[in-house]
C-alpha cells in the first residue's frame, strides 16, 4: 500500500481520536445523563484530542477535504458518528438521524481555532 504521506498521519490520529474518546465516554456514568448530554460530551471529549494540534488543523482539514481523500474522510466520520450514537444509547439504524449529525459534529473542528 503507498503511502500518502500527512494524510495517513492524520487518518490514524483522527481513528485513535475516535477510539479514545469511545473509551473515556465508558468510563463515566452514562446511564444518569441524557442522550443529548451524551452527544455533547462525546463532541467536548473529541475536540479536546485536537487542541493541541489547533494550528495546524486547518491544513489537515484541507488535505482531508482534497477529493482523492473524501472517501477516507467519510468513512471515518460515519465511524465517528455512529459510535457516539452507540455510546449515547442509540441502537436504532434511522439512517437520517445519523445522516445529520456529521453535519453538527464536523462543524466544531472545521471552526476549532475559533473554539478553543
């Protein structure tokens, strides 16, 4: 497989991201909160992992848009959102519910030097 230089760098930190933050969402207390709660902590948890790439991450986000690498990007987003759904209790497979959320939670990292 060939490499693709700084876009595998940033897939594999993007899916580790997504990992990480499935196994910090499992260790606090989700059956007390909400499904909304859970989304939200799931997006805060998710976009502390990029801070401290905050000044670059505009340049990732650009390679990751190039459309050579969308297929790539969209994978990993599906793979992002239907785990936070999972985590927040969702087990239904409504296709448009979680056609929409990539749109809310894409959005944070897309504005994220103006966020944190």
């Amino acid at each position: 497989m060939a490499s693709r230089g700084a876009v595998d760098l940033v897939d594999y930190f993007i899916r580790k991201s997504t990992r990480d933050m499935s196994s910090q969402m499992k260790q606090l207390d989700l059956e007390s909160m909400k499904v909304t709660a859970k989304i939200r902590k799931a997006c805060e948890i998710r976009l502390k992992m990029t801070q401290p790439f905050i000044r670059k991450w505009p340049e990732a986000v650009a390679l990751l848009l190039l459309p050579q690498n969308l297929p790539t990007t969209l994978s990993n987003l599906h793979e992002l959102v239907d785990e936070m759904w999972y985590l927040a209790g969702d087990r239904s497979v409504d296709v448009l519910r979680r056609q929409f959320f990539p749109d809310i939670s894409l959005k944070p990292e897309l504005y994220l030097d103006e966020l944190l």
